[in-house]
C-alpha cells in the first residue's frame, strides 16, 4: 500500500517572468524592483511567505560586486612589487664567472699606473680614519693626549675592514720570490690579492703562506688629503706618524663580503 506524502511545490529560477517577454516593466519608488521580483518569484510556493522572505533575507542587505578600493589598491602594490622584481632579477648580479669571461677585472696597457691610483689610496686612508675614529693630530703634544689609539678595539675593526685601495707589502712568504713586492690593491678575492707596483706592474700576491704589512695613519688626516683630481705621487704615509700591522694570509682566506659578517677569534699562530 503505497502512501503518498504531501506534495510539494518546487522552484525553477530559470522560469521566465510572469509578465511575459518583450513587455516594458516599470518600477517606481512605491513598487521597486527588488520586492517585486521576489514576490511574484516565490508566489507559486505555498511553503514560504514571499513578503517574510524579502523582509528576512533581502532587505537591508548588501551585495559586494567588485573589490573595496583599499584592496585593489593592495592588488596593485602586489602586482607592481612582483613586476620590479621580475626586472631585478632579469637584470641580476654579474658572477665572478661571468666577470672573468667578459674581462671586467683586466687593466688596458693604458690604464696600468700606479700614479692612477694613488687617489683610491688616499680615499682608502679617510675611510680608515672614520672606520677606527683616529684622533684630529694635536697642534702641540700634551700628556692627556693618548699616543696610541686602543688597539684591542682597532682588531675587530680592521678584519672586518674593505683593503681595496690598501697598501700592503710581503715580508714573509714560502716563495722568497713574493718577499719585499708591494704596491695598492686593485682587487681583492678569497685567496689573493690583485696589487699595482710603482713599477706599473700588476701581480697577483696569494694570501697563503704569506704574512703581509700594511700601515695606516695614526691620526686622522682627511682634511689633509689633497682633492681627487689632483694626483701627488707622495704617499701621505711617508710624511706623518703611522702604524704597522702584520696580517697573516692563511687566517685571511675570505672575501671582503664575507669577512664583514664573520665573527673573528684571537687566536696566536706560528704558521705563515
């Protein structure tokens, strides 16, 4: 015995409108659009009040169609961020490879003075004033007036330091050949150092087995250092109080990036 339940309207949302089609609706501020539609909708479905529907579920409420400006504006941050990214890496860094490739680190014959870079040496000096903040040389020496900066403090500073520009000499070495050959640093890399002689020649000096010396002022001499265009063949160091340091090549083996980062250990050694 089959018992059949109550039945049931259903409704179709694609039903066309009830006004029919082709006909010209009208709609004003007593009888919108929206109530109506709804009502003349769900009139069919004797399951649901048409007026308590709207009333419920439709009125007052609102629909969002395209996105708030505050989050196209982030959408366009995003994107025009990713655009100039895309770009940076399109551009990218030259690789050491590549540099060597194109020669970017060989000197033309013309280019191969050491009167050329006697200016990058100077700069290398101001810049060692600022970085160890050396003293202003006193007109007249007085017993306040300490003779030598802290050196416990100018370590740190100087393993850390940029020696482009830095005049430094071999007075040790496993190959006697190296002993004695000094002239400013043109390139430094992991394992050598690329120096200018006054000879205008270019060696390449490998920092292990080798100890090396260099000096830098013992007090600041920026405002004494003449302008850059003007070319002096006089190392200011040979005229003014300055201080020697020893560097130890095998403990050096790091590039400059790197050494910047890099926590250093006292440590005492007697190798080379």
């Amino acid at each position: 015995m089959d018992i059949a339940g109550p039945s049931k309207t259903t409704l179709n949302p694609y039903q066309p409108f009830l006004n029919g089609k082709n006909t010209r609706l009208k709609f004003t501020s007593k009888s919108p659009f929206t109530p109506q539609f709804v009502e003349t909708q769900l009139q069919k479905s004797s399951n649901l009040d048409p007026k308590a529907l709207y009333e419920n579920r439709v009125k007052g409420k609102h629909l969002i169609l395209e996105t708030s400006t505050r989050s196209r504006k982030e959408n366009e941050e995003r994107q025009l961020q990713r655009a100039k990214e895309r770009e940076r890496k399109k551009l990218g860094g030259m690789g050491r490879k590549e540099a060597a490739f194109t020669g970017m680190w060989k000197l033309e014959k013309e280019q191969t003075k050491y009167r050329l870079f006697i200016p990058l040496h100077q700069l290398w000096l101001g810049y060692m004033s600022e970085l160890l903040g050396l003293w202003k040389a006193p007109e007249q020496q007085t017993a306040s007036m300490p003779t030598m900066p802290n050196s416990a403090g100018m370590h740190a500073k100087l393993v850390k330091a940029d020696f482009h520009g830095s005049i430094i000499s071999v007075k040790q070495s496993k190959n006697p050949c190296l002993v004695g050959v000094k002239g400013i640093v043109i390139l430094e890399t992991e394992n050598a150092f690329r120096i200018i002689t006054k000879n205008d020649q270019v060696k390449l000096i490998p920092k292990r087995n080798s100890i090396f010396t260099f000096s830098i002022p013992l007090y600041d001499i920026r405002s004494n250092l003449p302008k850059t265009d003007e070319i002096s063949d006089v190392d200011p160091l040979d005229t003014i109080p300055k201080m020697e340091f020893e560097l130890y090549g095998n403990q050096f083996c790091f590039r400059s990036a790197d050494r910047a980062s890099k926590k250093f250990k006292a440590k005492e050694t007697i190798e080379l």
